[in-house]
C-alpha cells in the first residue's frame, strides 16, 4: 500500500470519527439553557472552557475556539480544539495550542488564523488534524493595543487577502476621553491607524501595519466581520456611548440609553463610516452630527458624505458575531441572510440592560430585507439566577448547523434544525 494511500484512508477515518455517518446528535432537553423559534433545538458541546470568543468549524466538524485572557479557571489563552467522535454532540477529545489570548480566528487551506490583541498568527493545521503542526508564523505585527482590542478576522473566498478589525482606542476621540462636554480631537489622529479594517496579505509574513492598507474607516469597533455568500466583506459596528453621561443639555439618560444605533453595512475599498464625527440615530433614520463636533442631536453637517447603514439594531446590544447562513439543514428563508450575536449591553441605564442575544436579518440580492428577528434568547437572565451567558462568535457546521460561543460562562451550542 502507497504512502498516498494510507494518508487518503487516515484522513477519510479522521472525517468519519469527527462527523459519524453524517448523523444530527440529539438535543439537550432544555438546549442548554436557551430559546430558540420552533423546530430548532441546541446541544451543548462544550461547556466552561474559559473566555470563548470567535470559532471556526472544520470540513470534518472539528471546532476551534479563541480563546482571549482572563482570570482564575478562565486565565488560558490560544486556541482550544474539539472534537466529537461519538455523535453525541458532546466533544470527547479536547486539545489546545497557543498561549496568547485573542479574539479572531479562521480557517485558510491548511491553516488556522488566530488574532491577539497585538498580531495575527498563522499556525500549519493540516486537514483532519486537531492540532497545528509546530510553532506559528507572525503574519502581521506590533498592532496597535489597549481600547477596543479585538483583532478579528475575515479572510477572502481565494484566501489571499486577510481583513482585520482594528478598533478606536476610545469612546469618541474627545480631548479627554469620556469626561463631560470634552470636545472631539478634529481631525481624529486615531484614524490613521485605528478605527477601521485593515487589509493584510493573508500569505505574507512579518509584515507591520503599513505593509498593509486602510480598506475602510470611520467603524469605532467592526468585532462582526463576515464575507455573504458572493464575497462580499461585511462588518457590524459598536456604536459610541455616554451621549447622555457627557452631554446633559443634549441628551437626557434615557435618550442616551436608546442612542445611537447599532449598525451592520457592507465594506467597500475607501469607505468612511463616521465615527467618531457621526453616529446614527434611529429615530430620526440616519446619521447626526456627534456633540464633541458641534452636532445638537439633529444637525447633520458633514455626515451627509458619509456611509449610510445597511441595517440597524437598538443601542448598546454589541454586535460581536457575524455570520451569513450558507448551509442548506435550515429553512430556505434562512439561506443568505445574517445571523448575529450580541453580546449585552452594560450602559443602559436607567433603562434595563439588554441585548444578549442571537438574530437573524434576512436579506434578498445581497441586501437586508426586512427587519431582524431575534433568533436564540435566554443566554442572560435579568434577576441573575442560573449561568450568565453572553454570545460572541458564530460559525457554520459542514452539515449546516449553527454553533454560538459564550464568553461569560464559556458555554459552546450547536444549534440544530429538526423540523416542525
């Protein structure tokens, strides 16, 4: 027998041990503790591993998990890999590689990308294997760090071009950041090298920011960013805070709890979102002028020459997971739209906190058609009994499942169609 030979039969077992017969693993009775529409239903597949951030799904059902620095049992960083090799939906072999902590990972041909808060790594992962093969090459270095630190990634459909989140350092690039009725630096100095997406060659090495391009700006924090089915990069935006906290005569506490908009928009080469002169209004349906730059909570200016949403989502819900359903194990209507994960909010006040949850926003010839729909609920619970949940990462199953992670408890599902 050829060396070929015993490398095509190892591979087929290694797919056949993570995915048995191609076989949907039954559901948990309560879908690990959260809601989901009819004929749905959720394993859990792992439960706390830390601070799960974003994952990736291989061909053959393994999961890799990024997992970012924290404290006590949740202090492990790197990458955490699983397997399920009974069919069960429980992952009975767990692996781990890496120590820094991060947030972006995905999956190229043969390697894994993984994204700490000062570079982006790419580690050899051989088809079928759980494990990466040696030590890391630097893809890029010395990112800017602090703030909003999340290095999450997208890489394009050939694999050769690596998109990257590189978030403002602060709320909205006032003189003294947060403090009351600071004026806004104008122009923003963080613009030049933060507060946008970044375009890296996804097979270079060593290559440092300049190496790279500004593929689009104005996004104070892109955590969401996904390629929909034709390609196309899309990202979700943290919208600034603290309208109320920083402008009293402006805004009162509870405008400022349902002000700005969340926002999700397609990335073109030289886009400018706004931030920080600009952010959206939802009641008024469009871009304002921010306090720091003049802007009374109506006047537009300058944001009139800025990018305009494709979709919108109430204030302070934290848009972190971004994933556009290409499988085919869940309802047609689902098929091309978005799914994303929102991490909770922790600034609404007076006004309950919210968020914390998984929606879906249809679309119809690559665009948002009609409004969103909340998807999984139940990750937090208000009165604080049970495990607290809050959803980050979103990835897609080779047989068209949906897993969601949790950095809060460290919780992963598999969330399953079974029909009504």
């Amino acid at each position: 027998m050829s060396w070929k030979t015993i490398a095509a039969l190892s591979l087929a077992a290694a797919l056949q041990s993570a995915y048995p017969a191609n076989r949907l693993p039954p559901c948990d009775p309560d879908n690990g503790g959260i809601t989901l529409p009819d004929g749905f239903c959720a394993v859990v597949l792992a439960d706390q591993v830390g601070r799960a951030r974003h994952l990736a799904v291989a061909p053959n059902g393994d999961v890799f998990v990024a997992l970012e620095d924290g404290r006590g049992a949740a202090a492990r960083g790197g990458v955490l890999a699983l397997r399920d090799t009974s069919g069960d939906g429980k992952a009975d072999r767990i692996e781990h590689f890496g120590t820094a902590g991060g947030t972006g990972i995905v999956l190229g041909k043969g390697v894994l990308f993984f994204g700490t808060g000062t570079a982006v790594l790419r580690y050899a992962l051989p088809a079928g294997q759980l494990t990466a093969a040696g030590e890391p090459q630097v893809v890029v270095h010395d990112l800017p760090a602090g703030g909003h630190g999340a290095k999450n990634l997208a890489l394009s459909t050939d694999g050769s071009t690596l998109f990257v989140n590189i978030g403002s350092p602060s709320n909205s690039c006032q003189l003294a950041d947060r403090a009351l009725e600071s004026p806004g630096k104008d122009p923003c100095p963080e613009l030049a090298t933060r507060a946008g997406v970044w375009r890296f060659d996804a097979r270079g090495t060593n290559q440092a920011q300049p190496d790279g391009k500004r593929y689009a700006t104005g996004i104070r924090n892109a955590v969401g960013l996904a390629l929909d089915p034709a390609g196309q990069p899309w990202a979700t935006q943290h919208g600034r805070d603290q309208l109320g906290q920083n402008w009293p005569k402006l805004f009162t506490l509870e405008q400022s709890a349902e002000k700005p908009s969340e926002e999700l928009f397609p990335l073109h080469d030289g886009d400018d979102f706004g931030w920080p002169y600009c952010y959206h209004d939802a009641e008024l349906g469009h871009l304002v002028l921010a306090p720091e730059y003049g802007g009374d909570g109506k006047k537009v200016g300058s944001c009139a020459q800025k990018k305009e949403p494709a979709a919108v989502f109430p204030a302070h819900w934290a848009p972190d997971g971004l994933l556009f359903y290409t499988g085919s194990q869940f309802p047609a209507s689902y098929r091309g739209g978005a799914f994303i994960a929102f991490h909770g909010s922790w600034n609404r006040a007076p006004l309950p906190q919210a968020g914390y949850r998984v929606v879906f926003v249809p679309f119809k010839d690559g665009k948002p058609a009609g409004t969103y729909q909340t998807f999984a609920d139940g990750f937090w619970h208000e009165n604080g009994t049970g495990p607290q949940h809050r959803p980050v990462g979103l990835a897609l199953g080779p047989d068209g499942s949906l897993y969601v992670t949790d950095d809060a408890a460290g919780r992963i599902w598999r969330v399953i169609y079974r029909g009504r």
